[in-house]
C-alpha cells in the first residue's frame, strides 16, 4: 500500500522542467561526438594518393577543354575568312 503510493505521488508530480535549449543543444553534441568517432579518417598516404589523383584529373581537364577551345576557334575564324570571301 505504501509502494501504490509513492508510485502514484511520483506520478502525479511533474518532472522539474529542463531548458529547451539546453538540453536539445547537448544532445545534438553528444549525437555529433558520437557520429564522428564511427568516421574512418584517411591516412596520410590516402589523403596525398587521392590529392595526386585530382590534380591529375583537373590538369587533364584543363588540357582537353583548352584544345577543344584552340579548335573551334580556328573552325570559327575559318568560317569567317569564307564568310568574307562571299
């Protein structure tokens, strides 16, 4: 009988209430925390293998675009010495 009413004391008084804010901010720091210790950060010699890769890619574009752009500028200035021609 005394456990049916302390049981139902503690439910009936409210719980002491919390700061929104706080509470809501620290959770989204421990779940951030918690998260970024599940990541697989790369090792030093991944990190400058794949630097490495997209420098080359980059360097490769740049060549690709700048030949196309050589390309059709000459078919665009041959189109306007036969325009002129006319």
């Amino acid at each position: 009988m005394a456990d049916e009413k302390k049981e139902q004391q503690s439910a009936k008084t409210p719980a002491k209430p919390k700061a929104k804010g706080m509470n809501r901010f620290t959770r989204w720091f421990r779940e951030m925390r918690s998260e970024l210790k599940k990541v697989v950060w790369p090792t030093p010699k991944q990190i400058l293998n794949n630097t490495i890769v997209a420098l080359s890619v980059m360097a490769v574009s740049a060549v690709a675009i700048w030949l196309l752009d050589q390309v059709g500028g000459q078919i665009f200035q041959a189109i306007r010495t036969l325009g002129g021609r006319l």
